[in-house]
C-alpha cells in the first residue's frame, strides 16, 4: 500500500502535507505579522508560499502553541475562511484564543494526549513539548504540543518548538518506530533571550535526540524564517557530515 506522503515547506515550522485523500497544514505562518509587531529585526526571509485565502484545501491545521510565529490570526482567519469545512486540532489556550477569531468552536479539537482519528488510515498523536520548560494552563492542558501523525503504521513526529526533555523522549520511545522527526535547531542562548527570543534545541541537540528515539529521517525546522533567530543551512550540513550519523538529513522535503 502506498505510504507516501506530499510535502510542501512552507518556512520557519510550518508544512504542508499531503496524506492520501487528506490535506494536513501544520504551524502555517503565511504573513508579516510577527515584522509589525515586534519591528523590522524580525522581517521575513523566506517568501510567503501560499496566499492564505487562497488555501481551499486544508482538511486539519495542526497548531503547536499560541506565539504569532505559530498561531497566527492574518494566516488562520484567512485559512479557515476559504477552506470553510478545515479543523483546527491545537492546545486549549490556543482553541481559546482562536474562538476570537470567528471560528466556530465546533471546528476546533483540544490536542490532549490520546490518539485523534481523522480518517480511516490517518490518527494524530499530541505530545509534551518544552518551550523551554513543559507548561499546563489554567485548566490543566498542555501549553505547548507536538504531533505524531500515523499514517497505515508510517509515523511522522513534528515537534513544535521544543527543547529535548525526558518526558518527550519516553513519549516517543512508546510510539515508535518513528519513521520521519520534524526537529528545530535555533539554539537557546544569551544574546536571543535578551531579544525575547525563546530558541529551541540546537543543531546538536536535534541530531542526538533523533538517534535516541531511532528515527530514519531527520527535517531540521526553525532554521530560515528570520535572521536573528536563523541558522546557516552550511552548519547542519557541516555537522551532518562529520558525526556521521545513522538517520537521513533532508532540507527541502518535498516527499517522505
């Protein structure tokens, strides 16, 4: 049976895949908004791929955690619009945020760690994520998720913004094989803290964590979107190529 899955990057964290007969968007960051509200250190480098009110297709758009990178209004509203039939599978403080927006709650599924079923062969798996620390809100749901997506036993692990944390790694480690790891590389450190930049695992950090929970393939994310917050596709390349590890490396998925 046909296990392919169609990608397409749409930068920072954000994908589109294509699973069968189902359209999946994941953390869609499709506007300049993140630039006008916080100034022009945080302007985009990577071009806006897709119109958001032209995106008639989406059936789910997964939503890690509610920062504007992630969730954002000038994309979602637009979003949910032209594909007036999608659902949002997100945290409960996101579903909550959203419910301003106009979407009706009824197209909204809160992301607790139990399987999803959203088709015949398609289920999704939220999990922990550490950003940097792992968060419950007010009514005692995750903060901040990742998903695990299966596909006929292929499993795909998008991981949100994340830091590696030993209660995502047991996680994992109960799911797997995980066949396929989305995983940032735009480091924590000093000087973006003091950007309010809260970063994520480093390029290190990635590749160790994609060797302990086994997967076969690793797509870094988080690495292009914007400058101060950017590495340099020659850095992963570098350390790739001299750890030598046992996973694939893929930068610009377009089939997995």
């Amino acid at each position: 049976m046909n296990q392919n899955i169609f990608v397409t990057s749409l930068g920072q964290s954000g994908f589109k895949l294509t699973i069968g007969n189902i359209v999946i968007y994941i953390d869609p960051y499709l506007s300049e908004r993140v630039e006008r509200i916080e100034g022009k250190h945080l302007q985009r480098m990577t071009p806006i791929k897709l119109q958001p009110g032209e995106i008639d297709d989406a059936n789910y758009v997964l939503i890690s955690h509610i920062h504007m990178d992630h969730c954002d209004p000038d994309t979602l509203i637009p979003m949910a619009k032209a594909s007036n039939d999608c659902k949002f599978i997100c945290p409960n403080e996101v579903r909550k945020y959203m419910l301003e927006f106009d979407i009706g709650g009824g197209r909204m599924i809160t992301a607790n760690t139990s399987w999803i079923r959203i088709s015949e062969n398609v289920q999704i798996m939220p999990i922990p994520a550490a950003h940097e620390a792992i968060e419950y809100d007010e009514d005692g749901y995750l903060r901040f998720v990742g998903y695990v997506i299966d596909y006929q036993g292929k499993r795909i692990y998008h991981s949100g913004d994340t830091s590696p944390h030993d209660q995502i790694i047991s996680a994992l480690e109960k799911l797997q094989p995980i066949d396929v790891a989305f995983l940032p590389v735009n480091e924590r450190n000093f000087y973006k803290e003091k950007l309010g930049i809260i970063g994520n695992m480093s390029i290190r950090e990635a590749f160790q964590m994609a060797s302990d929970i086994n997967v076969r393939t690793l797509i870094p994310i988080h690495w292009d979107m914007f400058e101060v917050n950017s590495v340099f596709r020659d850095e992963i390349e570098l350390l790739y190529n001299r750890l030598k590890p046992d996973f694939e490396l893929i930068l610009e998925p377009s089939q997995i």
